[in-house]
C-alpha cells in the first residue's frame, strides 16, 4: 500500500488531490504500470501466485511495462505482493480518462 501512495503523491498527486477526478473514476477504470527486472519476473510470478494471483495479475509477470486494468480484488493482491517484493522499481498508477 506504501508504494501506491508514494505513487499517488509523486506522480498522480493532481489526480489524487481532485476531488472532480475522484468522483468521476470507477475502480474498473484504474490501471497500474509495474516495472519489475526481466530476471525477477519468475520470482514475482512465484509470490503472487502463492496469494492467489489471478490473469491479470498474471499478464503484468509476462509482459512487463504494459499496462494492466485490474479489478479491486486484483489491485489488493497486487498491493500485497508489492509491500513484501524488493525488485519492483516503479508503481504508477493513472486513470483511462487521462485527467
């Protein structure tokens, strides 16, 4: 959860601090960017799984740098594996509405 508040007050923060933006954002709207080390991926893939991963999830191990639209029980997993993984390197999250 640490990395995604970094995340909002670095690069999100007008987003965040919108209350406009916030109303008009459904969480199926959310997306995340993860950058993880092409070598660590197995390992992700290996800590997520033992949480319950589901395809989404799935999809940010085996193509990295895309962008993955996760539902609310999938951002929760994701956000689990994140707080206890050291080779993530940047979380941004941003919205499909692009304000």
């Amino acid at each position: 959860m640490a990395l995604i508040e970094k995340a909002m007050e670095a690069g999100a923060s007008d987003i965040a601090s919108s209350s406009e933006a916030e109303a008009s954002v459904e969480p199926e709207d959310h997306f995340v960017d993860v950058w993880v080390e092409p070598a660590e991926a197995p390992a992700l893939r290996e800590t997520m799984s033992a949480q319950g991963h589901t395809p989404s999830i799935d999809q940010l191990v085996y193509a990295p740098n895309e962008r993955v639209a996760l539902s609310d029980e999938d951002q929760a997993v994701l956000e689990e594996a994140l707080d206890s993984f050291t080779v993530v390197y940047g979380f941004e999250e941003v919205f499909h509405n692009g304000e």
